[in-house]
C-alpha cells in the first residue's frame, strides 16, 4: 500500500529526505568551493545534515554532540587556522588530464550504483535497539565495553596535539 | 601480567615525553631509547605465555598475539640500536621522535590483540598517526625537501583507506548486530552468500592491505620511503608490516567461507602486486624507493599465503613476514650507516662498498641474496614455502606467475650487489661503522642465515600459534 504524503510516515521521510539533501549539498560546496571559506561554510552545512541523520536514527545525544563539537568547535578551529594562515586564494595543482573528469565521473557513477543495489538487495538484520541511547546509559557503555576504546582515543588526541605543536613549532626550514 | 608489554610501552613513552620538557644530551636520549626499547621486548618475552581476555572481551591475550609482540618489539629494538643518532631528524626534535615511534608501537601492540571492530580501528589509528607525524620531522639538512609532501600523501592516502575500512566495518556491523571478531565468525558462514557481507569483508581488509602496500593500496610507498628519513623508512617499512600481516591473518580466517569470489581477488592483487613492484623497481636509481616497490612485490607474495585460507599457508605467511622484516633491517642498517648525514643513497653511492666498509657490504649482499630467493637464506625458504603451499591448493597459474617475478627481482637486486663489489669507490671516503652496527649487522646475518636453513622450529611456533585464533 502506498503510504501518502501527508501522513506521520511520509512526513518523516520527506524530512529524512531534506537531511540527506543538505549533506549532500554542502558536501558538494565544501570539495568545489574556489574560496576556503567557503569551503569550510559548506562542511558546516554537510555536518548539521549528519546531525539530522544521527537524530532520525533515534540518537539525539549524539546529534548533539556533532552539532557541539563539528560545528562549534571543528569548523571554528579550522577558520582560525585560514584566518591565521592566510592562505593565497585559488591556488590550483599542476595541469590534470582532460580525461581525469569523465573517467572519475564513470567511475563514481559504477561505485555508486554497485552500493546502491547493494544496500537495496541485501536483507539487513533488523538491529535490535541496544539501550535508550541517553547520556547516562552511553556513559556507562564507554566505561564497561568500550572502555579500552575511550582510553586509547584519549591517546589518539594527546598525539595529534604533540604531533600538530611539533610540526608547526620550529615553522618551516628553509 | 596480561598487560605488563602494553604498559611498559605506555611507560617509556611517558618517560621520553618527560624528556621532551627539559633539555637532554644525545647520549641520554639514545641510551634511554634503546634500555627502553630491551625493557619492552624483555617483558613482551616474559608474557609469552600468557592468556587471557581483558576489556570486557574486546582484547584478547593469546599465544598469536603474544609472538607478533615479540617480533614487533625485536624489529623496534634493532631500529631503535641503528638509528645512528637519528641524524635525519630535526635536532630538537629527537625525544618526541622517539615517543611517536613508542606511541606507534603501543598502537601496533594493541592491534594484535584487538578482537572487537572498533578496537581494531582504534588502534590501527593510533599506530598510523604516529607515523604520520614522524614521515615530516625529517631536517632539510639532508637535502631533501618533500618531507612535508610526502608526510600529507601518507595521511590522506592512508585517511582513504581507513574510510573504506569503516564503511565496511559498518556493513558488517548491519549484517550481524555485532562488533566482535568472534560473534562475526559465528554469523558469517550463514551469511557466505550475501554479496553485501563479501563487498564488507573486502572493504575491512583494504586497510590493513594499505598498511601492508598492496597493489591498489600501494601510492603512497615511493613518496614516503624516499621523503622519510632513514630511521623512519626502516621502520615504516619493518614493523607495521607484521602488525597488518597478523590482522590479515585474523580477518581472512572469518572470510575463508566466502569462497570463490574473495579468493579470486586477493589472487588477482596479489598478481597485479608482484608485477607492479618489480617491474617499477627495475629502473629505480634511488635504494629507498627500489626497496619500496620490492616491498610491494613482497607483498601480493604473502597474499599467496594468506589465500590458500589454511593453516600452514598461514604460518608460511608470518615466517615469510618475518624473514621480509629481517632482510629489511639489514638493508637500512647498511643504508643508516653509510648515509653519515642521514641523506637519501642512490645505489651509485654503494660503489666499492667492500673497500669502504666489508662488513656492510656482506650484511647488504646477504640481505638482498635473501629478497631475491637465492638459498640458503630465509627469503628462499619463504618463498619456496608459499609457493608450495598454493600449489597444494592448485593454483598453479599463480605459482608460475610468482615464480617468474622471482626471476625479475634478481636483476635489480644483483646490481646492487655488482656495484657493491665490482665498482671502484669513485674517490668515496670510508665508512665509520661502530662496535654497535658492526655486531648488529653480523647477528642479523646470521638469524637471516639460520632461519633459513633450520625453518621448521619457526614454522611449528607458527602454526601453533595460528591454531589458538582459527
């Protein structure tokens, strides 16, 4: 049966719909932009997509979370750092094969439609909800089964802190 | 006891980060790395035989895990000895070097143990980002000046590769309702058929084939052997190879039932490997870089392994590993000491080498006598061994494939050696050698030469040790 528009569930998705749309888009703005401002505006508008994904997955916490971190902190760290660095604008690579375009675009569209049916074709598992996904019971997961993840990502960061002061420290030799 | 290796490594990398803060010699910094780095291979030794789950069951301490933490603490030991002062790395930065090296090894140690997805990712991360930063602290001293090229193309080829693990990763994760590696195994036959589960466990693999430079993962070897200091190269290009080797074991154990299709390529990549390593090689005038694309030849022949999905083609695999990290070891102990600036060696610079320093040039001959598969070294047996082992699964077309890249690959290793032996020095000075490298470079000659002479020992650890995870 046809579920119509204008019903709970087709209001829904239309909604899911306009999240993907979103992502998709600023995912498109953030790799063409000629300017890095811009392209930095389009990852924003790409993660608020992901957070409305996250929170039709019936995970607000951490559509919160992406919003909080991503947006308020990710994408504001990495305009200081264009507004720090001042980076020439329209800096282009080397010359690119005439032919890079269309193969990508061939190859892309192959990947694309091989997942697609892929996704369509298999029969998922239906995932039996874990928990209520709230802050608490996410808390009291990282601690117990993932705790060997929490206290190795904590490492992960210390690293790319030290890594990123070593790098940048002495500025560049020349 | 379970997790005395791990914390000694966590240890000495607290320990040289409190180096970092204050101001110390050469002297302290290298002799500190190396008792540290005896220390951590003395506790990985005396764990062997531990078992054990630890981390609600997402690490598993067993007899597989606990030798792949021996060979990646030895391998880190011998680098650690011939690093030669670090003389490619940036002056002020030599402690944090050192703890990004630890910082990678603790990453790698977790890795082998790691039987749970994200816990497999996690700490392949951890071991990769280390590394990541370690390719660009190179000095521009020694003339090179694409580190920071190089350094980029590693993160952003090796962010490519993880992204396709994780997309994998959650495939599986649809499929089964579960991360851990043993609920994977248990759901997986049932699902053999579903090309969604083949495509994931593909997927899952290609970041560990990244790791380990297998063909269409293989982009970022020349760049980053050439634009990474020496010490680096040795590394990148010893130890984090076995940690792949190890999880590839695991992983393609789980997708042995999928049969026809995942055999069909890993055998094509491990053709495509072997011929796109050697015949790249061949015209190679920088030794790093030709080290680099023999190593990918290497690898698609470890794939033959890994793809007869059975036990001994699996233990041929970790003594094939073994042996390649040996061999390589050698090849940069040779390439550390006679780069006295930590400058990049073309192979011209070898010339007249058995004037200039013999022990080197028999360390080196011996070393690339062992990559080409001449006997009695270890590079030969391993070799013989996986061809056997995938003959036995009559895959004679691979076997004759491979065999014909062993005849490719002895050219350019034999003109290395010719222009070790059979050029003059060209007015090339001396090279000072010290005690240290001189009884290094004679016991790696002799593990190459007794390991391939005497393989069964190995192989019999091997294989016990791969029993305890199939």
């Amino acid at each position: 049966m046809m579920k119509t528009l204008f019903s709970a569930d087709g209001l829904v998705g239309l909604l899911f719909l306009f999240n993907l749309i979103v992502t998709v888009v600023g995912g498109i703005v953030a790799c063409n932009a000629e300017r890095l401002v811009r392209a930095v505006i389009g990852l924003v508008v790409c993660f608020v997509g992901v957070a409305g994904i996250y929170f039709f997955l019936n995970s607000p916490f951490i559509a919160m979370m992406h919003i909080l971190i991503y947006i308020g902190a990710v994408a504001v760290a990495i305009s200081f750092a264009i507004m720090l660095a001042a980076p020439e604008e329209k800096m282009r690579t080397g010359p690119t094969s005439p032919l890079s375009g269309p193969i990508g675009l061939i190859s892309t569209l192959l990947l694309i439609s091989g997942l697609v049916s892929l996704a369509l074709k298999t029969e998922w598992t239906s995932v039996t909800k874990i928990n209520d996904g709230s802050v608490k019971t996410i808390g009291i997961q990282l601690l117990t089964n993932h705790s060997m993840v929490f206290e190795l990502i904590s490492i992960v960061l210390l690293l790319a802190i030290l890594g990123a002061l070593v790098i940048a420290r002495g500025g560049r030799e020349e | 006891m379970l997790f005395l290796p791990e914390l000694t490594i966590l240890g000495a990398g607290l320990l040289f980060f409190l180096l970092t803060l204050g101001q110390p010699s050469e002297a302290t910094i290298k002799n500190c790395a190396s008792a540290v780095a005896a220390v951590i291979l003395f506790t990985c030794v005396l764990c062997v035989n531990q078992t054990g789950n630890l981390f609600y069951g997402a690490y598993r301490v067993d007899l597989f895990s606990q030798i792949f933490k021996i060979l990646i603490a030895a391998a880190t030991l011998v680098v650690f000895l011939f690093g030669n002062g670090l003389k490619g790395i940036k002056q002020d930065s030599r402690p944090e070097y050192y703890l990004f090296l630890l910082v990678s090894n603790l990453g790698l140690v977790m890795l082998v143990s790691s039987v749970e997805l994200l816990a497999i990712f996690i700490a392949l991360e951890l071991s990769s980002f280390a590394v990541y930063i370690m390719v660009p602290m190179r000095t521009t001293a020694t003339g090179i000046f694409f580190q920071m090229e190089a350094g980029i193309k590693y993160l952003l080829f090796g962010v490519m590769a993880t992204g396709f693990m994780l997309f994998g990763m959650s495939y599986i994760f649809g499929l089964t309702g579960t991360t851990s590696l043993d609920g994977i195994a248990e759901q997986l036959p049932i699902l053999a058929n579903r090309p969604a589960a083949v495509v994931a466990m593909l997927m899952i693999l290609s970041g560990f084939f990244y790791k380990l430079a297998i063909f269409p993962f293989h982009f970022w070897v020349p760049d980053v052997y050439e634009g990474a200091a020496n010490e680096t190269t040795a590394f990148i290009a010893a130890v984090p190879k076995m940690a792949a080797v190890a999880l590839l074991i695991r992983l393609t154990s789980l997708a042995s039932h999928q049969g026809e299709m995942v055999l069909n390529l890993l055998m094509v990549c491990s053709i495509l490997s072997m011929f796109y390593g050697n015949l790249s090689a061949l015209v190679q005038k920088d030794l790093k870089r030709m080290l680099g694309f023999s190593g990918i030849a290497h690898a698609g022949f470890i794939l033959l392994g890994l793809l007869t999905f059975k036990l001994t083609g699996y233990a041929s695999a970790v003594y094939y590993i073994v042996g390649y990290a040996l061999m390589n070891l050698a090849c940069f102990l040779v390439i550390c000491q006679v780069a006295a600036k930590g400058e990049n060696l073309g192979i011209s610079d070898l010339s007249g080498l058995h004037k200039r320093a013999p022990i080197l040039a028999l360390t080196l001959t011996v070393a690339l006598f062992s990559l080409a598969g001449i006997p009695p070294f270890v590079g030969f047996t391993g070799k013989f061994m996986l061809l056997l082992g995938a003959l036995r699964e009559d895959h004679l077309l691979l076997v004759t494939l491979a065999a014909i890249n062993t005849a490719i690959a002895i050219y350019y290793y034999l003109s290395v050696v010719r222009m070790t032996f059979c050029s003059d020095s060209n007015g090339l000075g001396n090279v000072q050698t010290g005690f240290l490298a001189n009884s290094l470079s004679l016991i790696l000659v002799t593990v190459i030469i007794v390991m391939g002479v005497a393989p069964s020992w190995f192989v019999a650890l091997a294989e016990s040790a791969i029993k305890t995870i199939l």
